[in-house]
C-alpha cells in the first residue's frame, strides 16, 4: 500500500471521528439549550384554553401565549435551517481544509520519495544522479541529503576504480608484454654469442654455424613479430566489416584447411537451413582457426575434432560446436578467456580473449564446456537477424 493511500485513508477516518459528532452535538444543541424540544400537546392545549376561558384577562393571556408559541414554532424552523447550514459549513470546512493539509503533507513527503525511486533506479544502472528541489530540513531532507552524498562519493569512487583499474592493466600488460618478448630474446642472445665465439676462435664450419644461427634467429624474430601482432589487435580490434554471407561456406573452409593435417581426423555436420546473414567473414574465420588449431594442440597433433552447425529457428541463431578429442582441461574454463592466461608453454594468451572480443562484436557469445579427459568443446552462438 502507498504512502498517498495510507494518507487518504487517515484523513477519511479523522474527517468521520470530527465531522460526526460534530453534526450531532450541534442539533442536540439547537433542541435543548433553545428550548424548541417538540411538547406533545402543548399547542391544542393553548388553543383550549383560548377557546373555553371567559372574555377577559385571562383569554387575552391565552391569546398572546398562543401567538408566542406559534412565533417560537416558526423561529425553530429558521433557526434550525440556519444551524444545519452552519454545521453543513463548517463540516465541508474541515473537510477541504483537512484534505489540503493531506495532500500537502502528501506532496511533501512523496514527491521527494518518488525523486529518490527514480534517483536510485537510474544509480542501479550506473549513473550517479543527484536529487534537486528538495530543501526540507526533516526526516526526508536529511535521507535525500544522505543519497546525494553517497552518489557522489560512489562517483568519485568509480572514478578512483577506473584509474586504478587503467594502472593495474598497464602493469599487467607491461608484465605480459616483458615475459612474452624475453622468451625468444633469450635464444637469440645464446644463438648471437655462439657465433660471435665460433668467429672468434677461427672455426672451420663458422659457414654452417652462421647458416644454422640466423635460420633459428629470423625464426624467433617471427615469433616477436607474432606476439607484437597479437597484442596490437588485442588492444585496437577493429569494428567488424559485416556482409551477408555463408557461415556454411566458412566452416568448409576450415574444414579444407586442416583436412591434410597428419594425424588430424576433421568430422563435421553442417545444417543446410542456416540461412545467409551479416557478418565478419574473416574475423568469424580467424576465430574458427584460432580454436581449431588450439585443439590440435591440446591433442598434441593426433585425434578427432568434431565441427556442427545448426539453426535455432525459435531464437533466430546459428550455433557452431567445435570439439576435440583431447585431454580436456584441468582448469576453469573461463580463464582462458581472460588476457594473458595461457595452459601452453608458449603463447601470449590473448588468441581467445581476441575471440570473445570478436564474437561478442557480433552480438554473440561463445561458451566453453570442458570433461577432463573427455576433450574441450567451444559453442559459439550468432544471430542471424539484426
């Protein structure tokens, strides 16, 4: 029940406790204290006596008697309209004065309520409002006051979270970025100073030497070159570039790609009923890449990945399930949508942080479910209307 109904209730209830035996008291009182209380009899008594009393002072006493009764009999009459009109007043008096005061007292409190509802809704959603136009000093005042500054110090403590989230990921990212390079750094030195010691002593292969040295260089060169990719198009992923086209058509292309890979059976089930629809080709591709070839790896090159679409008429959505057969993981599978979390002795871990980013740019979202064990199974879901 509202507080506005709650009010009107109890102004009801006040207007009957004052107006009801406010109305009585006033006709119990116009009856008794003027004396107009009806006498049964009274005035065909007066009226016999005029009537039987012999012609003298005593029938002109009979006389005027009855002439006053008649006058008070009218004046009761005028006198009891006028009370009834006056008791009519005053009661409709009480009742609009005391109705104002409730929809003042109503408007009062309930107003700034309802500013703090929609000032507290608009919080839950991230916004931090403040309450304008209220300047009462009671109860009410003091909790909008009280809003006011919690929204304000959540401001700026989100505010103080946003920089120091920024830092701690600059922090991460140095660390990510340090760790990633410094691995094939480190074979690069060893390699560098090999050759510089096999020229310096003269050797006989420093041919040999030089050719072996600089294959595993420019090699590791490429893995820097790699990692350096991977983290630009982490941190500036760009808008997909959506067309209509056959995600049938992707899936086969995968299909195509690893269909030669030594020790890699690729089985797959495709639903004809999928229809064209927008999106990123070669991003989508990039992504179906990425999980196949991680599931190659979990494998460790030999076994059974398992590719299925199939169209989800009532959602208006293709699902694509990618599976492998391999050991499955011994982790939570969430993490290894998070940045730099990796299960490999090599990787910078952004291969599938970059995929959720790319899906969800679709409107999609791409889900693990994992057995140890059993294998890994990704479960991308597209919509196939916009």
């Amino acid at each position: 029940m509202s507080i506005r109904f709650k009010f009107i209730i109890i102004n009801f209830i006040l207007i009957v406790i004052t107006v009801g035996p406010l109305v009585f008291f006033t006709l119990r009182t116009t009856e008794l204290k003027l004396g107009m209380k009806d006498i049964p009899g009274i005035e065909k008594a007066i009226e016999n006596a005029v009537i039987y009393s012999p012609e003298g002072p005593e029938k002109d006493q009979s006389l005027d008697a009855l002439r006053k009764y008649r006058q008070m009999k009218a004046l009761k009459s005028l006198l009891k309209r006028e009370f009834i009109a006056f008791t009519i007043l005053l009661s409709l008096f009480i009742i609009f004065f005391s109705t104002a005061l409730t929809v003042f007292f109503t408007l009062r409190v309930t107003k700034p309520l309802r500013k703090l509802e929609v000032a507290a809704k608009k919080l839950a959603q991230g916004e931090f409002p403040a309450i304008e136009g209220v300047r009462t000093r009671d109860e009410v005042g003091r909790l909008v006051e009280t809003f006011n500054n919690m929204s304000l110090a959540l401001e700026e403590s989100k505010k103080q979270l946003v920089i120091a989230e920024r830092e701690a990921a600059w922090k991460d990212a140095a660390r990510a970025v340090s760790h990633e390079i410094r691995n094939p750094l480190t074979p690069i030195k060893l390699a560098t100073e090999r050759l510089k010691e096999k020229a310096k002593l003269g050797s006989k292969d420093i041919d040999k030497t030089i050719f072996e040295t600089t294959g595993m260089i420019l090699e590791e060169i490429e893995n820097l070159d790699g990692i350096a990719r991977s983290f630009s198009e982490f941190a500036k992923l760009p808008e997909p570039k959506k067309k209509m086209d056959s995600l049938n058509e992707v899936l086969q292309e995968v299909v195509y790609l690893y269909s030669e890979f030594e020790g890699i059976e690729i089985r797959h089930r495709f639903d004809d009923s999928i229809p064209q629809f927008l999106f990123d080709r070669d991003r989508v591709k990039q992504v179906l890449i990425n999980i196949v070839k991680n599931g190659i790896e979990a494998m460790d090159g030999k076994g059974v990945i398992w590719i299925v679409s199939k169209a989800d008429v009532p959602g208006k959505t293709a699902k694509l399930s990618v599976k492998d057969s391999g050991p499955g993981l011994n982790v939570d599978p969430g993490l290894l949508f998070v940045p730099h979390f990796t299960t490999k002795e090599k990787g910078s871990g952004l291969g599938l942080a970059i995929s959720k980013r790319i899906i969800e740019a679709h409107n999609g979202k791409i889900e693990i479910s994992s057995v140890e064990g059993e294998g890994t199974e990704f479960i991308i879901t597209l919509p196939t209307e916009t």
